[in-house]
C-alpha cells in the first residue's frame, strides 16, 4: 500500500469543510437570491478532483464520505453517487495518461465531459429505480447550466484543492496529472 489511512485525515477534514461550507451556500443562500431550483454539485467536482490528482488505495472510501457528507443536504442518496463516483474514477484511472488539465480550458472541457457521464449514471441508476423517463429529461435541463457554472469553477477548486492535497502527494500517496 502506498500510504495510511492517518495521512488522509488532515486533507480530508479540510476537503469536508469546504464541501460543507459550498453546500449550505447552495442550499441556504441561493434560494435567498431567486435560485431556488438550481444547486451547484461541488461534491462531484471534488469527486472528479480525488479522481484526477489522488491516486490512493482508499479513494472508494474517500468518495463514500465526501458524498454521505453531501448527503446531510440533499434528497438525493449517498449510494448512488458513491457508485459514480467510484465508476468515473476507474475511467479516469484508465484515461489519465490522455487528460493531461495543463490549462483551465482544458480542465473545463475535461470537467464537463466527467459531469455529464456523472448524469448518465445516476439517470441510468434512476430510470431503473422509477422507470420514468420524464423525471430524468426535467433533471437534465437542471443538471446542464449547474455542470456548466461547475465547470467554470473548477480550474479555481482545483487550484485550491492542491494546497490541501499538496503534502500528501510528495509524500507518495498521490500523483498529479
């Protein structure tokens, strides 16, 4: 194993912070100033980030937390995102000698395509779960603005999400792209 489980607290109670603070801005305020049917996903940004930058025995585990930590604000449940997440990281993995997020238009592309597959498999998961496709086409014409604002973000997460992680990729737990 490349690393321990004690090396990841620090970095991840950081990540945890961050994500909590984006989710009551999305859940509190934005609905204060007229948004009330739009809420920014922050925690698949990160998710792709952890897929990205963190190459680690425990990433599973990181996915489930960061998204049972999302899911205190949202009625959406931590196991289907746990499942994308886990599934857009092994594409990530088998693709990360052909993404190379050496600038932010390239980290918007790259990060918008990975938003979109995230909606294909929780659409997916969902369809067979209700077997309504109106649900999902309503959910779609939600989803492409919020994957677009969040893909404008990322090149600045990102950049943030580095300092964090920093120590932890010189240490050998994880490789940047």
């Amino acid at each position: 194993m490349r690393g321990s489980w004690i090396n990841l607290l620090r970095p991840l109670g950081l990540t945890l912070l961050i994500l909590v603070l984006f989710e009551v801005l999305s859940t509190a305020f934005f609905p204060m100033i007229g948004f009330t049917k739009y809420r920014l996903p922050f925690n698949i940004l990160i998710i792709l980030y952890l897929g990205f930058k963190i190459e680690n025995p425990f990433l599973a585990i990181l996915i489930f937390i960061l998204q049972y930590a999302h899911s205190f604000f949202s009625i959406e449940g931590w196991e289907m995102g746990t499942i994308a997440g886990v599934l857009i990281c092994i594409v990530i993995s088998y693709l990360k000698d052909l993404l190379h997020l050496s600038s932010s238009i390239m980290t918007i592309l790259v990060t918008q395509m990975f938003q979109l597959l995230w909606f294909v498999i929780i659409s997916t998961i969902l369809y067979i779960k209700t077997d309504d496709l109106s649900y999902i086409l309503e959910k779609f014409w939600r989803f492409l603005p919020e994957s677009i604002v969040i893909s404008l973000l990322a090149p600045i997460l990102f950049v943030v999400l580095d300092a964090i992680w920093q120590s932890e990729q010189r240490s050998g737990l994880g490789d940047s792209v």
